[in-house]
C-alpha cells in the first residue's frame, strides 16, 4: 500500500488571507465532508483567524485518491502535514468525526512536542471513551444513503443522481469504517481547554456522551447546546462562528486564561 502524501499543500485549503499575527484554526470536516465545508467559517473570521481546512483524500481534488478508512491511520498521515503549522497559536475544529480526528492529531502533535493547543472545538460527537455498536459502513448503497438523510447532512438531490452517488459514497462508507471502527487508546488526554457543541436533538450524541469529553482533557470544558440535530451548526453557523470568534479572541491575549 502506498503511504498517503505528507504534503501540507495536499492536505490544507486556505480560502482567505489572515492578518500575520492571527490565531490559526485547523477544521477537520465530518464524515463523507470536504474542506469547502468550512469556506464560510474562512469568509466571516477572516482575517483575523487563519482559517484552514483539511482535505481528506478521497474527495473533491483528491477523488482519485483511496479513501483511508482507518482513524488512527487518518490522524498519523496528517502530523506532518500540520506541524509546520504550529509556529503560531494554533486550535482545532472538527465536527462529527472530525471531532476525533482533530483529537488524535492533537494528540499525536502533542507527543511530537508541539506547544499544546490554544483551545480545542469539538462538535457533534460523543466522547472518544463513549463507544456505540454502529455498522453503517456495512450497509448497502441505499442503506448508507438512508442515514444521510436521516441525519440531513448531504443535499438530497446529489443523492438522487446515480452517477454523483457513485462518485461520493465510496469516500463515505471509507470515513464511516473509520469512524465506527475507531477505538481511543485508555488514559489518552489533550492538555488544552475543550469547548464541546452540540445539537439538543443530535441523535448521535446525548449530553452525558457529551460531557464525558471532560474525561479526555487536562484543561478546561466548556458545554455548549445548540437547538437542532446533527448539523445544528448549518443553521446556527452565525452563532457558532460568534463563539469561535470569541474563544480564539480570549486566546490570543498574552495574558489570556482559559475559560472553564
């Protein structure tokens, strides 16, 4: 098997231009999602949040590359894509499974000796610690499409037209093996503040798998619940962005303290 590339330019979009000294924020797109998932995120904190986002391979501009459907495998190949981008205060998003991905590489940047994160948001997944007996991955085509439309997280109307889901499923049923496979190694934690979101009516995450995330920092957490289900932060992607917006500004005081 041929390694993944370790090409930051491969693995990391950035849509707008960000101030020098900004605050860079890394987002790791969910399950079957792409960087341009976050190209709104980008337009509204820039420029004073370096935004950038990971690129799976698997999809869009990397489409002629195999899927990895292996979380931790995910997580090692992207290390040396991000570390050169941790020569300024740096913090993560990720949401649904990318929530994961962006904890395992923080936690692999930690090991690597990397300054830990400035703060990390992790959405609309349950604690790593918190496992549930999911094989969405084993599923037939239409299986696999059925539980993106129960969780409203891709345009129907793509999974309508037989050639575009021939094109999209095989990158999401490789992140659902991913994702549904991924076991956190015990006793694992990241040393940086946690805000943890999360839709009030998210079928994927209770409150209580949400708050097991404190179990996974040395630092603070901070629990925010959003009204909606999975993809709450679609609808209230103005609210969350005021959030991030606010976190990374508290961040980026010299003097600043985490916030519980």
């Amino acid at each position: 098997m041929t390694p993944p590339t370790t090409d930051p330019q491969t693995w990391i979009r950035q849509f707008h231009p960000a101030a020098d000294d900004a605050v860079r924020l890394v987002c790791f797109p969910h399950a079957g999602g792409s960087a341009s998932f976050y190209f709104p995120v980008s337009a509204q904190l820039s420029p004073a949040v370096d935004v950038r986002a990971v690129q799976y391979p698997g999809r869009q501009d990397r489409r002629a590359e195999p899927t990895i459907d292996d979380l931790h495998r995910l997580a090692d190949a992207l290390v040396p894509a991000l570390r050169p981008l941790a020569d300024r205060p740096l913090a993560f998003f990720g949401h649904s499974m990318g929530a994961v991905v962006a904890y395992e590489v923080a936690l692999r940047l930690a090991a690597a000796g990397a300054p830990p994160l400035v703060r990390l948001f992790v959405s609309g997944r349950r604690a790593p610690s918190r496992v549930r007996t999911e094989s969405v991955h084993e599923r037939d085509d239409q299986g696999i499409v059925a539980e993106l439309q129960r969780l409203s997280g891709t345009d129907a109307g793509l999974l309508d037209d037989p050639e575009t889901r021939a094109m999209i499923l095989p990158a999401i049923r490789g992140d659902y093996r991913a994702i549904e496979t991924y076991r956190v190694a015990p006793g694992s934690t990241v040393h940086a503040p946690l805000s943890v979101l999360v839709g009030d009516s998210d079928p994927q995450v209770t409150l209580d798998e949400a708050r097991a995330w404190s179990e996974h920092t040395t630092g603070p957490v901070d629990l925010r619940v959003f009204p909606g289900g999975h993809f709450y932060l679609s609808e209230r992607s103005g609210e969350v962005i005021r959030l991030v917006a606010d976190e990374l500004a508290d961040a980026a005081r010299p003097d600043a303290t985490p916030r519980a």
